[in-house]
C-alpha cells in the first residue's frame, strides 16, 4: 500500500523536467510470453520482490520545439534498439497525455545492462513515473504500473516496493490493458534476501523479447509450465502469507528450471544457463543439504539469484562468491517503490 500511495501522489508535477528512480525485480514466479504483444499483456501472472539494489535513475525533460525525442543512456547516446524502445513508449504517454512535445531523456542505470538482472523493469518503471510526471498525468500507482507494462511487461512490477503481483488480466486490447496491472502482496512475518550471483555480466545472447516469443512459439513444454504456473502463483501467494520463505524458494526455483525446460525444448533450442549457472545450482542444492534454506531462481541470463533468510546471506554469498566461474556476488533485501526524486525540477 505504501507504495501504491508513494507512486500515486508523486506524480501529478506536470513541470519541464522531472528524476525518477526505480529499482530492479527479480520473479519467484516468473512471466514468459505474451498473449497481447500490442498491449504488452502477458499468458501468466508473475510475483516478485523489489530490490534495494542497483537503481535506475532517469530524467524526462520536455523540449516542445524539438522535433524529435533524444535519449541519453549511461553518459553517452543509447543504442538504436533502446532509443527505439524509449521512443515508442513516449508515444504512449503523449497519446494519454494529449500532447505533443518531444523529450530529452537521460537514464543512469547502475545494473549490469542486459545480464539477466531486469534493468528493462527498472528503466521503465522509472521512465513512467517520470514521463507521467513530466507530462501532467495524474496516475495512481496501478495505473502507473499499467503504462510502466506498456514499455516492458517486468517493469510494471518495480512500480512497487516489497513483493509484488503482476495480474495476467482478462481477455485483449484495451480490455486486457485495464484489467492487467501489478499491486504489492501482503506477507507474513519475512527477513528475506537474494544474494545475486553473477557469473557472467556480458549482455545476453537473445534479448528476453525474441526469446519468450521463441518459445511460446515452438516449445512443446511451454504450455505446460504456463499451466503450472498459474498454480505456482497461488501457492508463492500462499507461503508469503504465511511467512514461509522455504517454501517460497522451492516454488520459485522450480518455476524457473520449468521455464528454462521450455527454452530448451523450443526449436531451436534458447540456451540461457551456462556452466557457471549449474555449478551455482549445484552449490545451493548442497547448502539444502547442510539445513541451509535456500533456493535459486535464474532470469533470461546466465546469472543465479538465491533466496533464503537474511540471516544466511552472508554465508550463502561467500560459498557462492567461491565457485570459480562467480564474479561477483551481491546481497539484495526488499527495495522501495518507484518514486520521484526530491524537488530539484520544481
Ligand atoms: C525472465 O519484461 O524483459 O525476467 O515484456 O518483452 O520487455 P518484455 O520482457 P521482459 O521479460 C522478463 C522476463 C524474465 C521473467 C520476469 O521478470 O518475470
């Protein structure tokens, strides 16, 4: 709820330029494939938790006699793709918006880009706050996390803090559009983590887009692991309320190897894990052993997140942060909402 309200009451500046930031997430129940692609709507429900790590900030500024948007990625001029991307989603804003004026937009991100660590959900989450900002819309937080889906569906779910659902909606089109929004879930007693294991911080080799298209296509598993999925959703629901965060793990590490068996079985094959991720999972099945409750979880990348109780992160990290083909290894606790940045704009 804090979230909600913290998305809801800072958007309406209307101003010349506004910051935003947003932080990544990372899905216990994870979103594969799309039954809308127009309107960004996904086959499945998803469920996250919010990190407090590696945000993503981003400056929107209106420049009425531009005559087109520019976008500034990191310091320097973004690829193509993204530009493309950021172009596209302004679109939408100034169709809500009923305006017309082209935009400066300049993003900071501070994720590996591209790694499998969801820097397109905090890139978007905080491009809508902004841009909704920017342009005078007044959204609150579900339909900030609405628009934040139109630009990449995961970053409907950084809108918010905490865990949050990502709701699959009903039927298409604009239908689909207002029924399909993210809103934070109510949790038990949790001190959770995700201890982030990057064993490979290159960009990856198929963009998640191409991938879940790929596979939705072509699998004959994807179906089943949809299937699975929506029953996956109630029971993670379940043991967050409950607070128990072993039984959450378990629900998310085989959602996500059942979404990894539909990439492999797609024709051709997608082939995200690599040596490195299975040494990872290998490792956290033995901590299992030795009464350590975590469980892996593992995005369009090679890189492995691991749940478990905070109280184990340290040590889990430092097992993990051994393994040879590891890079680095990062402790991430539940984030905040999406928010504009304090006043400097006003
Ligand atoms: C594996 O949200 O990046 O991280 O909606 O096409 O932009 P688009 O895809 P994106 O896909 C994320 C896929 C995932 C799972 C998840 O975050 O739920």
């Amino acid at each position: 709820m804090d979230g909600l309200m913290r998305a809801g009451v800072m958007t309406a500046t209307g101003g010349r330029g506004v910051t935003a930031r947003a932080y990544p997430n990372i899905a216990l129940v994870k979103y594969w494939g799309k039954r809308d692609e127009k309107w960004m709507l996904p086959v499945t429900g998803s469920l996250s938790m919010t990190l407090d790590l590696f945000p993503t900030t981003t400056r929107v500024e209106l420049v009425p006699d531009a005559a087109t948007d520019v976008v500034r990625f990191n310091g320097g001029s973004a690829e193509d793709v993204t530009a493309d991307r950021i172009r596209r989603f302004l679109e939408v804003v100034r169709a809500l918006a009923g305006r017309s004026a082209h935009a400066i937009v300049e993003s900071v991100n501070t994720v590996p880009t591209a790694a499998g660590l969801a820097s397109s959900a905090a890139g978007f989450a905080a491009l809508a706050v902004a841009a909704a900002s920017v342009y005078g819309l007044c959204l609150d937080g579900r339909a900030l996390s609405r628009l934040a889906r139109r630009g990449s569906g995961s970053a409907c779910r950084s809108v918010f803090g905490g865990f949050v659902q990502w709701h699959a909606g009903l039927a298409e089109g604009r239908m689909g559009d207002k029924t399909s929004y993210a809103e934070p879930v109510p949790v038990g007693a949790l001190d959770p983590a995700l201890v982030i294991t990057v064993v490979d911080p290159g960009p990856k080799r198929v963009p998640s887009r191409q991938a879940m298209r790929h596979t939705q296509a072509t699998s004959p598993l994807y179906g089943a692991w949809a299937r699975a999925g929506e029953a996956d959703l109630g029971e993670l629901r379940r043991a967050l309320r409950q607070g128990d965060l072993d039984r959450a793990g378990m629900i998310a590490e085989r959602n996500a190897l059942g979404m990894h068996a539909s990439m492999l079985a797609a024709r051709p094959a997608i082939r995200y894990l690599t040596g490195g991720s299975l040494a990872v999972l290998d490792r956290v099945a033995r901590l299992r052993e030795q009464g350590v409750p975590a469980h892996a979880t593992i995005d369009a990348g090679p890189n492995v997140a691991v749940l478990c109780p905070r109280q184990d992160a340290a040590g889990v990290a430092q097992e993990l942060g051994a393994i040879g083909d590891v890079q680095s290894v990062h402790i991430a606790g539940p984030g905040p909402a999406a928010t504009v940045c304090g006043g400097e704009d006003r």
